[in-house]
C-alpha cells in the first residue's frame, strides 16, 4: 500500500452532489442566523463538515475533498491520526487538567520539546505554556522580552501576522484587523521585509543585485541611528516564512543577519514558528534551514496533534518570572499534552520530514509548470508542503488578482479539492496540505488546480 495510504478515505476526492449540498446549505443557514458575523471561513467555501482520515474530508452530503489547508497547519499529522487517537483517548480516560500540577504526560513533552529545539536551544532550552492559542504564545514572549529588557518598544516586519489578541494583533502589520481601534502597541515599529517578487527597496526578483539583504541593512540602520525614530527595543519578532503574508520565504542569509545584529546589540529575537513549525517546510522548525537560534520561540497549531495547545521555548537565562506572572488555567490539558507528544514521535518513527521535503518538491515543480501556461500564475514560492502562487492580472504591472484567486478557490471546491487563500492584496492561493498527503494525491490535487486555472481567466 502506498505510504500513508491507509490514513485517509479511499476514493477522494468525489464529488457525488453539487457543492454545498441540501445539508450543506441548511447548516450553514442556521449558522449564519445564530453565529456572529466575525464567523470567516464559510464565507469563502461554503462547505459543511462531517468527519475527516488523514488528508481527506467528507461534508454532510456525502462528498469527499482533499484537504489542502489543514485547519491552517492545524493538522499537520491528518485528521483523526490513529496513533493521536489512541494517546489521546488514553490520557482523557485518565486525568485531563492539572493546571500546571506535574504529570508524566506533561513532562513527556516538555522534555522533547526541549530535545528537537532548535540550534543552541537544543538540549538547553525551557518550556512554558499558556492559553492554548499561538497569540497567546506570541503574547508571553513579547512579555518576557519587555521584562527581560526594561524596555517597551518592538520591531516587528511587513507582511507579518502573530494573531488576534492585542498584544499580538499589535506586532501584526495587517492595517485592516486594527481600523477602528485605539492604539495597541505604540511602540510597535515595521520593518520591510525580504518580498522578492514585490522588493521593498525596487531591485527585483532574482535575489542577485543585493535586494534579499537591504532589509537587514535597513533593521541595522534603524538600530543604530539615534535619529531614526525607533527606541532601543525589547525584542525583534519575526516569521521566517510569512503565512498570512503570502508565504513569503525570508531567504537564509538576511536571517542570519538579522540573528547577527540582534545578538549583537543584547536584542531578544523571537521567532514565530507557530504555522511554519512542526515539520511544515521539511524541517521540525522552518529558522533551521538557516541555522539561526531563536531566543524565544512561540509554538501552536499542531503541536497539540489537532487539539489546542500552544507553548513557548525560551533561553533559561530569559525565563525570570516570578510564579505566577503568566498564568492560563488551559495550559494545564493534559489530553493535547498527549496528542502533541504522539504526534512528534509519529513524525519521527515515520521519517515524516524526508517525506515532506520529496512531496512538497513534487508539487512545487508541478505549480511551477503551471507558471508556463498561465500568465496570471505569477510567481511559486515556499518550501516543504508550505507553498503559494501570487496571481497578478498583469506580469509587467503585477497588479494584484484578487479575485482571480477566490474564483479558482471555488473551481476547485466544485472539483473535490479544499484550498486557501493570503497576501497583502489577498491574492495568493495557498496550499498546506496535511503532512501525511500522498504523492498520488499531491498528483491529484495539482490535477485539480490545473484545471481550475484553465477555467478562469481575467
């Protein structure tokens, strides 16, 4: 059988009536009646869900997609992954909530979180965990750096996104998710960041006249001008692949720079791996490609093994709260606790990243080829099963696609394949497949985008 086959609804994807349903429409009738209006995703695909294997799901009328987002690197082990299951079930027949008591699930995971750290973190590194939200990760980091620092002040870059609560949304550059808002962060400062097919500094896209590193320039001129209007900060925060943004892949040398002037100048840098972590890009942790270590390193999305869990890993030497100076009664669940653990040491029994490294290329070749035949198929960028297509209407203008996007989300919903969008402009097609996808079905859902693509045109 083929690897990971097993894990998934044979058949998918099948359509069996036209999407969304009878069924479909009826619940996503009553939701919109009782659900507040902030509800997101059913508005792009009007899709209802009635149980999911591996990389596939079926909706209440009986058709089955393929899952290319993955609840957002939610996933990453697949849906009702076996081995998760049972951890889980297990640990919620025993205890589920200890607040922060001790506990052998617990410190299972806290000692391999501190094992597979990154760079110097490895093997020397602490856990903290808090809300069972990433933003709530991004908010302990920010908050230990101003404790760390005595300093209020933060850098954070274009394109970048932490999450929805206010500390987080505050260190995120989308001006729309803060209109109508007072002030979140005064001293919160954008830097650009390394966007190639769209170079902040106009030098083009081949990353060979200097442009991947004038946004590194640009961080140290800012630190080191005392007229340049930044404050020293309390920390640099950073996502070394963009997801919100676009998929924007920071390239290694700028990361390296950025890690230089940082620890130069005593600056905590913290590194978002909460949707490019877990072995989405082919590696545990999307700054190793790089080499650079983290200071402060927010975790979230799958490292609950689906459930909601997030955590911090930090330098020991940061990590001087007093008890209770960050506090959450959820980051005592014990049952996430257990399916996060089962599914690292699923990725590692299954050699999970060296399958995620072999499929992602082939699905980044085959979106790459698509390039060739659609002028609006601008640019393919990302690594691993982490990867995105800028649609421009234009080559020469790169005048953003926007709806050219959310019409091929559509074309491919009706064909039986689930994907997402990002971007500045909102014109980018992301694709986060779980990573137990299949090289036969990476084939099929590049089949299905393929001719969703011919079926739209500006």
């Amino acid at each position: 059988m083929t690897r990971f086959g097993e894990l998934h609804f044979p058949g998918a994807p099948r359509i069996e009536v036209e999407p969304p349903g009878p069924k479909a429409r009826a619940l996503l009738a009553l939701q919109a009646k009782y659900e507040s209006a902030a509800v997101l995703y059913p508005k792009s695909l009007p899709l209802a869900l009635e149980e999911a294997k591996g990389s596939t799901v079926r909706d209440v009328d009986g058709n089955l997609y393929l899952d290319f987002y993955a609840g957002i690197s939610v996933l990453n082990f697949g849906h009702s992954n076996p081995a998760i299951l049972a951890a889980a079930e297990a640990q919620l027949r025993r205890l589920t909530h200890s607040l922060d008591f001790p506990h052998e699930t617990r410190l299972d995971l806290i000692r391999t979180l501190i094992e597979t750290a990154p760079g110097r973190l490895r093997n020397a590194s602490r856990v903290l965990f808090g809300s069972p939200s990433g933003a709530d990760a991004v908010e302990s980091a920010l908050k230990l750096a101003r404790h760390h620092r005595n300093r209020y002040a933060v850098i954070s870059f274009e394109g970048a996104y932490h999450g929805q609560t206010v500390g987080a949304l505050g260190v995120g550059s989308q001006t729309k998710a803060k209109a109508g808002l007072p002030p979140l962060a005064a001293e919160t400062h954008f830097a650009p960041y390394p966007y190639c097919y769209r170079c902040p500094f106009g030098k083009g896209v081949d990353g060979d006249n200097g442009c991947c590193m004038e946004p590194a320039r640009n961080l140290e001129r800012l630190l080191s001008d005392p007229y340049a209007g930044v404050p020293e900060p309390a920390a640099v925060i950073l996502e070394p692949v963009q997801g919100e943004g676009g998929v924007v892949e920071a390239p290694a040398e700028f990361l390296r720079e950025v890690r230089r002037i940082t620890e130069e100048r005593g600056i905590p840098l913290i590194v978002d791996e909460i949707q490019a972590g877990l072995g989405r890009t082919g590696d545990l942790y999307s700054c190793e490609a790089s080499g650079i270590t983290p200071d402060l390193m927010p975790i979230a999305k799958s490292i609950g093994g689906g459930l909601p869990l997030a955590a911090l890993v930090l330098r020991p030497d940061l990590d001087a709260w007093e008890p209770g100076a960050h506090v959450g009664t959820f980051r005592g669940n014990l049952v996430a606790m257990a399916a996060g653990l089962a599914g690292l040491r699923f990725l590692e029994r299954e050699k999970l990243l060296d399958h995620v490294k072999e499929i992602g290329k082939s699905l980044k070749r085959r979106l790459t080829e698509m390039t060739d035949e659609h002028e609006y198929m601008a640019d393919v960028r990302g690594r691993g099963l982490m990867l995105g297509v800028e649609f421009v209407k234009d080559r020469r203008s790169k005048e953003p696609w926007k709806e050219g996007v959310a019409r091929i989300q559509m074309e491919c919903y009706r064909r039986g394949l689930l994907v997402w969008k990002a971007g500045h402009f909102g014109n980018v097609l992301r694709l986060l497949p779980p990573l137990v996808t299949t090289k036969e079905q990476v084939e099929k859902g590049a089949d299905i985008l393929a001719d969703a693509a011919r079926a739209v045109r500006p």
